[in-house]
C-alpha cells in the first residue's frame, strides 16, 4: 500500500512498475492496483520518500 500522506506524487513509482499497476488517484498520490500487482517490490526501492510497503501477507 501507499501511505498517502508520505506520497509527494513524483511519479517514479508509476514509471517503473512493470505490469503498469500503480497510477495517481484524484488526490494526485499514487495509488496501487492490487488485482495487478506481483508483489516484485520494485516500486518499494525506487520511492523517494519511503511511502510504499509491499506486504505479502496482506493480500
Ligand atoms: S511491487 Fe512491483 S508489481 Fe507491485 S506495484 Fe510495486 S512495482 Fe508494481
Ligand atoms: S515513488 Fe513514492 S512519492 Fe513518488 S509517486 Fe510513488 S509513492 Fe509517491
């Protein structure tokens, strides 16, 4: 999940995920689509500000 109120909506997690599961919400933070996600954790690593948590139990 995102935690929104860390999300400064660069947009890098939205480039590089790579089944395209993450986009912006209306709020302008990025939001992951949980039916696409692969839990690969990329986006994890690339977030500027720490504010995505991949949690493999969660789904
Ligand atoms: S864990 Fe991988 S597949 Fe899931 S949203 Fe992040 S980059 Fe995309
Ligand atoms: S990389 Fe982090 S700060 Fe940038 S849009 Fe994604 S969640 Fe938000």
């Amino acid at each position: 999940m995102v935690d929104k109120n860390k999300c400064i909506g660069c947009g890098t997690c939205v480039g590089i995920c790579p089944v395209g599961a993450i986009s912006f919400d209306e709020d302008g933070k990025a939001k992951i689509d949980k039916n696409k996600c692969i839990k690969c954790h990329t986006c994890e690593g690339v977030c500027p500000v720490g504010a995505i948590e991949i949690d493999k139990k969660e789904e």
